[in-house]
C-alpha cells in the first residue's frame, strides 16, 4: 500500500491506455455500440453475473474517466466502492433517499450545510420522512433522539462556518449499538486531514467541487463505503440521473493529482491565518480546529490530522466597517465555496445565510461581522500581508 501522496495521482488507473495516452482520456459519449449480437449477449452475460465488461453499455450507467475516479476515491478512504454524482448534493440527496422511506426518521446533526438542513426539513418532511436536529458536540441528545423507526445518524465534519468537529468515535459507537447507518459528510476535511471508514463511518460524502477538484472549474459529488451499500445508491443514480459528465470527470480526476501538495499548503495556511488573526486587535473570535481556543480542539487533535484551509473569524467593527475590510483584501475572490487553488472570502451573513431574519441569524451565530476566509494556494505570507492591510482598512 502506498502513502496517500501516491495514490492520489496513480490509484484506480491502469498504466496502459486506449492510445498509449499517459492521462486518462475523456470519453465523451453518451452510448456504447456493440459489434455484433454475440458481443452483446457476451456483455449482458458478463454484467449479470458480476464481471467487469469489457466497455460500457449506457452513459447513465457509468464512463470509463468515472470508474477510475471511483476506485481512487475508495481507496484513498480505505474503502471498497464510491459512487460519483454530480455534485455534493446529489450525493447527499441521492444517499438519504436511497436509505429512507416514508414513515422513517433520522437524525442530523447541527451547523450542517444550509441545504442539507433545508433538504432535511422541507423535502423529506414532504415525503413522510421525519428528521431531528441535534447539537453536534453532545453524544447523550443524539442517542436520546433514537426512535424505533430511525434508520441513520446524517453528520458533517468540520462544520461551516464555525469548522466544528463531531466526535466521530463517539458517534460510530452510538450508531453502531442502535444498528444505524452512519454518514458524514467531511468535503471540509479530505482524506489528507480525516479517515472517517478508520473510525467506523458506513459511508463517507464529499463535494468533490471543493478541495478534491480543487481548482473551482467543475461540480462533482461522491459516496464511499462498503460495495453493498454504494450498489444500491447507484441504482438510485440510474433512475434519477444525476450523474457525472465525462469532461468534469477528467477534470476532477486531474485535480486529484496535485490534492497532496494542495492539502499541506491549504493546511499550512489555515493554521498560519488563524494564529496570527487570533492575535489581532480588530479580531474578536477566530474559529479553527487548529487552535487550542476552539471548541473542539481536543476532538479535533485526535481524529483529524490536519485541519484545513477554512478560518472563519468575528471583526471586531460593525457591517460597514466589515464591508470595508472585505472589499480592501486583494488577493482572495469574494464568492462561495472553497478548497480551490484561488483563495475565497465571504460574509455569511451577506451569501449562504442572505434573506434569513436578524433573529435567525442570531440563533445560528451569524453576525454580520461573521468572515470566512478559505485559503487556495497562494503564498502563505502573501495571504497574511493582505489581511494585515485589508484590517487597516476597518
Ligand atoms: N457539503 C458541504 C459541506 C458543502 O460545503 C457543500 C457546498 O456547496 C455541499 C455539500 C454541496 O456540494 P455541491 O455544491 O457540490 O453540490
């Protein structure tokens, strides 16, 4: 087995290709042709008996860039199989709808991606399927929430926008007595940082559109986990379609290459950021797993291995002089998303949480001094000159 920095750039990928190409060609078709009727029932023989055949039969059912991406993706989890969708969301929609039915109920954690939790409590509810939020830090609500019909514990790990960290230990333990499927959704953390499947998660969700494409040019979703249990995920993905285009594949599986060295800067510059903010005097709080002032540090330290490119942190000011610091910074975008090569900024309260009341924004945390920062690549001391001149600007 090789190391992670390895694997990233070979795993899942047969050295010889169609063409002697070194890169994994796009294969941009929609369907696949067969020669003759005996190389079709040669194929159909194949699939149903579970071999590997030799091309594809349907674009909805899969691509060759999509299996490489898969294997790679499972391996680097520690896992049998993944599943490619795409986007973040399909896989998060895609994973509950294909173990939930009406009359179930499950539990979600809190501080989870907006449209997760909005997703939990509309559509699902709409369908007769019932959800509890709990708070992500106390195991004994979580197992005091279990009903009857509750089927599986949905969390995230580190949070957004306050990089919280579930004991995923205590978590798997819970899950595991109650006979419950475990999901977490660790797009924040990457292989690089968090091995979910080592600490007993069933299935493991990343936007791969974050750190895993890495370069904020394509969509892309997965879920890892045990053969099984992706199997009857992707039968869902082949009624509901909501599958990965073969030219964002190659991009996705280019991205994954140079994740290694994007995941050691990312993490330098997380940590570095979050320190030297913690010091300053226009600075109220800062949030970073990194930090031993963080909620979860102690969590943190023993199941994550590094903690990732996000800082969100408070500015001590009002909103304009919020709006001041973000439109002084020069380097970062201002824009959603993150884990790409170009650093990112936003105000919560002015993108992911805009519309909500002042009162429910209160409730979540999200004050309009709110800043998350996600650091791409560039120089760390680059980064932190730009912020040290854009809080001059306050
Ligand atoms: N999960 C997390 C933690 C996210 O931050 C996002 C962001 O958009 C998603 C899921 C959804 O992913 P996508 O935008 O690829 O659908």
């Amino acid at each position: 087995m090789h190391n992670l920095d390895t694997l990233t750039v070979h795993a899942g990928e047969e050295k010889k290709k169609p063409y002697g190409a070194l890169s994994m060609p796009i294969v941009q078709t929609s369907t696949y042709a067969f020669t003759d009727t005996a190389d079709l029932i040669a194929f159909m023989e194949d699939k149903q008996a579970g071999r590997k055949p030799a091309h594809g039969e349907y674009g909805r059912y899969g691509n060759p860039a999509q299996s490489v991406a898969e294997q790679r993706l499972a391996i680097l989890e520690g896992a049998e199989d993944a599943l490619l969708l795409a986007s973040g969301m399909a896989a998060i929609t895609g994973t509950l709808l294909t173990f939930l039915s009406a009359g179930d109920h499950y539990i979600v954690t809190d501080d989870c991606y907006r449209r997760t939790r909005q997703f939990s409590q509309t559509f699902a509810a709409r369908m007769g399927i019932e959800c509890t939020i709990v708070p992500i830090d106390e195991p004994q609500t979580l197992e005091a929430a279990i009903r009857p019909n509750t089927k599986l514990i949905f969390t995230e790990s580190p949070t957004n926008p306050f990089l919280r960290v579930v004991d995923l230990q205590a978590l798997t333990a819970i899950a595991h007595a109650h006979n419950l499927l475990s999901i977490v959704d660790t797009t924040f953390g990457t292989p690089f940082n968090i091995q979910p499947i080592s600490l007993g998660i069933d299935l493991v969700i990343h936007s791969a559109t974050k750190y895993l494409g890495g370069h904020n040019d394509l969509l892309s979703g997965v879920v890892i986990g045990q053969k099984e249990t992706i199997d009857q995920i992707r039968e869902l993905q082949a009624m509901m379609g909501a599958i990965p285009d073969p030219h964002n594949t190659f991009l996705l599986l280019r991205g994954l290459k140079t994740l290694a060295l994007r995941i050691e800067r990312q993490n330098k510059s997380g940590q570095a950021l979050a320190e030297f903010l913690e010091g300053h005097d226009h600075i109220k709080q800062v949030w970073y797993p990194g930090l031993t002032s963080h909620p979860d540090y102690e969590t943190a330290s023993r199941i994550m291995t590094g903690f990732g490119g996000v800082v969100s942190f408070e500015l001590d000011t009002d909103a304009a002089g919020a709006r001041r610091f973000i439109d002084a910074l020069q380097i970062p975008y201002i824009g959603p998303s993150l884990g790409g090569v170009e650093s990112i900024v936003e105000q919560p309260a002015l993108m992911s949480h805009f519309g909500l009341s002042a009162d429910e924004r209160q409730c979540l945390g999200i004050t309009d001094e709110l800043v998350r920062y996600a650091a791409g690549i560039e120089a760390t001391k680059d980064l932190i000159a730009d912020i040290a001149q854009a809080l001059t600007a306050i």
